[in-house]
C-alpha cells in the first residue's frame, strides 16, 4: 500500500501548507489504531484543515 499526500494543500487557520512533518506526526499519533479508523482521521483532518479554501 502506498500512502502519500497533497503537501501543498492550503488551509488551516492562516491558510498554509499542510506540511510532511504535520503528515508524519499525524501518522505517528495513530499508527496503532485501525486502518480504516487510521483513514477516516486522514480524510477528517485534510478535511477540517482545508476548510473553506
């Protein structure tokens, strides 16, 4: 399985990037949980940090 995301996806509260170390630490916090459940909080969080962009 091959993961990777959009690093220059604008957002969150001052509109920059989302950036690897934010993804990897995201990765980190939650690598013992579910996949799907590891999916859901991926989507939700680009999600939320996209925001009205």
């Amino acid at each position: 399985m091959w993961m990777s995301t959009d690093a220059d996806q604008f957002g969150g509260p001052k509109g920059k990037k989302f950036k690897y170390k934010q993804f990897e630490a995201l990765l980190i916090k939650n690598h013992k949980k579910p996949m799907e459940e590891q999916k859901e909080i991926l989507e939700k969080t680009i999600k939320d940090w996209i925001g009205d962009l």
